[in-house]
C-alpha cells in the first residue's frame, strides 16, 4: 500500500484566471480544431465535441444533429448490423461519428461484417471499455490497428500519464480519459477506483501529447465551464453525456412526473442497461451506474449554443483567438472549498 500526497484536482477545485485581450467579440474565436491523427495519419477538422457513445445520447439523431455544427457523435454499440451499415452509408463523409465497440470476440466480428458491408464510409472507431489497464484491453487494441492501419481509433478509459502513453504506442490515435466522474456513474462509490477529472486531463495530455497523441476527456463535465476548464488542462477532445441528455434526439423514454415531462438517462454499467441488453446482472459483478429522470428539454439545438457560447465566452476572457491557444494561455486559480465540506456538514 502506498499514499501519493501530490495534490490533485477536479473542475469544481479551479477557476480560470482573465487576462488582457484584444478580442472585441465572442465572434472573433474560431473554437474548431484541426488534427493529423498519429497512426492513421487522417486529417480532422471540425469542434472536438463529441456525444457520449450511451445508448441514450449516441443515436443517429443525435449524430445528424451536432454534425450540422461540426461536432462528432460516438454511437452507442447496440445498433444491429443492417442498421449501422444504413446508417454509415448515408452519412459517409459529412460527419465525424465513431464506430463504437467493446473487446469481446462478438464485438470485433460485429464489426468486421458491418465494416465488410458498409467499406470506407467507417473512419472512426471507438473502443471501450470501463477499465483500460487490462492486458485484454491492450491486445485487442493491438489486433484492431494492425488489421485496419488507415482507422481513426479512439481508446479507454484511463486516467494515468504512463497508461495514455502505452495506448498511443500500442495504436490508439485519440486516449480516452476518464474513470468515475460522469454524472451518472457509480464506480467511485462501488469500486472506490477513479482519479479527479482534471488532473487525469493534465496528466494525461502532457504523456500523450510528447508521443504526437491526443486525449478526449471523457465525464464530469456539468456546465459549459467545465468544458472551458477542460480544453484549458489540453484536452484535444471532450465527450458529454449527461450535458446532451433529456433532447429530442436522445432515446430515453419520456414520462410524466409533477406535470412536467422527464426523460430517463442512465449509466451503460447500470442496473437498467444490463438487464436491457444481457438480461440481468451477472452474479459476479456489481451495477456501476444508476438511473435518473432529467426534464425534458427539447431539440439539441439551444444546448449546443449556450455550450459553444460559453467556451468562446472564456476564450475571450484570456485573449485565445483560436481553441487551440486556450491551454496556453490558461491559469488556473484553485478555490478554496466550503467549510462544510472541510469539516462534512
């Protein structure tokens, strides 16, 4: 057993310190990216904001809807075949969506037929899993670069510097970081595994960007600040889940609660998703997500631009013209905690 005393930190710890600009408007910042992916060396040009690959927020719908701003959906891996080959055909070269997988033998055969079917139009892949530091894991990741070199892969999750620099070596274009902070998992409760959010991002960035990697921060982000703050520690990419959630172009199941409408959005390690896609909970493992009912909010559409406002907003407020120019130009200025949270009121 060991204790590392080094302080770490996540969104709600900091703030971004204002500094001199020269910006009149939020109009004058270009907040889209553009990349040359590492292994597949595919160029990326667009917002690197992606939908969450929940079966609740990456849909169809939802990825027509953000690729009309520019932004990328990973799809959720429940799609089947026939529908997922539709799909990439129609949409083939006018959005950035993810081909989403897990690392089972059935997932890559999933995806070998779909790919076989639906050829070129599947650029990008997702692959993941809830723990990234298994040696499955990393084989699997192995296998798919070697046997599609030309893929966009996306990887994770994991929250540590040496394990993003192992996955960029071993294939992985994009490392997904993250472990316990989306809004509606468990695993730091049920496991008491996980790694503050923005220090993971920082962490991470610094590793992956020295081997010319990229990193998506993936969960806990509750605000359009929180993205700021991501984008400003060197994420490359944000994920969001919960922020996308309750829309028309989500999947939940819409219920009347008080009068007001609500919408179901749960976690893909509850005890909802498993018992709607395996059947149950298997006896050796323990739900690691939940279930909550959040208010209905309509098309995406107003979402989008409070989230994109909102990251220009802070461009603005450090002088960053472009997206790119915000993790230098960030400080972050830690906030002292409450009182009651210091002592457990």
């Amino acid at each position: 057993m060991r204790i590392e005393e080094d302080l770490k930190l996540d969104f709600k710890d900091v703030l971004i310190r204002p500094k001199r600009s020269t910006l009149t408007s939020r109009s004058e910042v270009d907040i889209s990216r553009e990349f040359v992916f590492r292994h597949s060396g595919k160029p990326y040009r667009g917002i690197p904001i992606i939908g969450a690959n929940m079966d609740t927020v990456g849909t169809f719908e939802m990825a027509r809807a953000l690729a009309r701003h520019d932004l990328a959906v990973a799809l959720h891996k429940h799609y089947g075949e026939a529908e997922l080959v539709r799909f990439f055909k129609e949409i083939s070269g006018a959005a950035t969506v993810f081909y989403s997988m897990g690392i089972a033998k059935t997932d890559y055969e999933k995806f070998r037929r779909v790919k076989e079917e639906a050829g070129d139009t599947i650029t990008h892949v997702c692959v993941d899993v809830a723990n990234g530091y298994t040696k499955m894991f990393i084989d699997f990741l192995r296998k798919l670069r070697d046997n599609h070199p030309q893929i966009v892969i996306m990887a994770g999750n994991v929250v540590t510097g040496e394990m993003a620099e192992e996955l960029i070596l071993d294939g992985a274009d994009i490392v997904k970081v993250g472990i316990g902070p989306g809004s509606v998992c468990t695993t730091r409760k049920m496991a008491g595994v996980g790694y503050p959010q923005l220090s993971a991002i920082i962490e991470c960035a610094d590793a992956a960007h020295g081997l010319g990697g990229l990193i998506c921060a993936d969960g806990g982000c509750t605000s359009p600040g929180d993205l700021a703050k991501a984008f400003g520690g060197g994420a490359d990419f944000i994920m969001l889940g919960g922020m996308l959630a309750g829309h028309a172009e989500c999947s939940g199941e819409i219920v009347e609660q008080d009068g007001r409408r609500k919408m179901r959005f749960y976690g893909m390690s509850s005890r909802t998703a498993m018992e709607k896609y395996s059947g149950s909970v298997a006896e050796y493992r323990a739900t690691e997500g939940k279930e909550v009912l959040i208010d209905y909010r309509g098309p995406v559409e107003n979402t989008l631009r409070d989230i994109l406002g909102g990251v220009r907003s802070a461009c603005t407020y450090v002088g960053a013209r472009k997206l790119k120019e915000l993790s230098k130009r960030t400080t972050f200025v830690r906030v002292a905690r409450q009182l009651n949270e210091v002592f457990g009121a």
